[in-house]
C-alpha cells in the first residue's frame, strides 16, 4: 500500500515481511523513483524494537522537515497499532506473544471455540478483550474486530 504526501513529491510504501514479522515503511521520492528512508515495525517478538534506517547508496537528500515528521508520524502511528499489546502487562503480553506464535495471529471460527475456554482459565475476565485483540483480532464473543458486535442477549 503506498499513499503520498501532500506535496505529491513523496510517498509511503506500507508492506509486511513474514520472514521477519515486521512492517517496512518506506519513504521514497517520487520524480526519482528512490527510495530514502525505511522504517522496520516488528510486530511478534516484543523484544524486538522499531528502526530506522537511511539508504546509505542514495547520496544526499534534502529532505524537507514536514516530509520527515509526516513520515515519523506514520511510523509511530504503525508501532502504537502493531505493538501497543506489549504495553500491557509483562504476564498478558507473554500469553499474548504465544498465542501469536501458535495459531500465526490467524484463528477460524472452529479453532477460537476451542481455544476460548483455555485463553478464559488463564486470562483474568477484565483483560479478556485486550488478549484476544491483540492476539487474534477478536472480540469474546468471536467476532471480528472489523465486523459490528454481535447483539446482547
């Protein structure tokens, strides 16, 4: 996914990496099809921290100040959704790390039924939902977090 900046001049390239469980950001300059800057997000390993990196064959670049901070605007938007579970308490995000290592931050409708009552026997009620967010993008009640909630009974 790729959008640019305001002046059209620059533009962010979003993708993930599987091999290395983590967002790439890449900020390119547009006319010259270069690439500048790369951000890298891991999402899985909560030891793992952000970086930023600058294309060290692509020579000097004045690179305008409202660019970069709208480029670090997004990066720190990208880490706070992708790795704000490892702010949680060290106990959840260690549950929540092996959750996503087990069932690949992926869950079927069958496999979370199963999976429900183990997560609620070692889970506390109250952070219920902040587990199963961050581990498989889903609410207690098995929807997903892009579907509307499913009606009280």
């Amino acid at each position: 996914m790729a959008f640019r900046h305001p002046d059209g001049d620059y533009a962010i390239t979003t993708m993930y990496s599987v091999p290395d469980d983590a967002w790439y950001l890449e900020l390119d300059l547009v006319a010259e099809n270069r690439n500048l800057v790369i951000a890298i997000v891991p999402d899985e390993d909560p030891g793992r921290k952000p970086t930023v990196c600058f294309n060290p064959h692509g020579g000097h670049v004045d690179l305008p100040y409202e660019v970069m901070t709208w480029f670090m605007h997004q990066v720190d938007e990208e880490v706070r959704t992708s790795r704000a579970w490892m702010r949680l308490r060290p106990d959840l995000v260690e549950i929540i790390h092996r959750l996503r290592q087990e069932h690949m931050g992926a869950i079927d409708d069958d496999t979370f039924r199963q999976v429900l009552p183990e997560v609620r026997a070692t889970v506390p009620e109250a952070d219920l939902p902040a587990v199963l967010e961050a581990a498989f993008g889903r609410r207690p009640d098995g929807t997903t977090m892009d579907q509307p909630r499913a009606p009280d009974l």
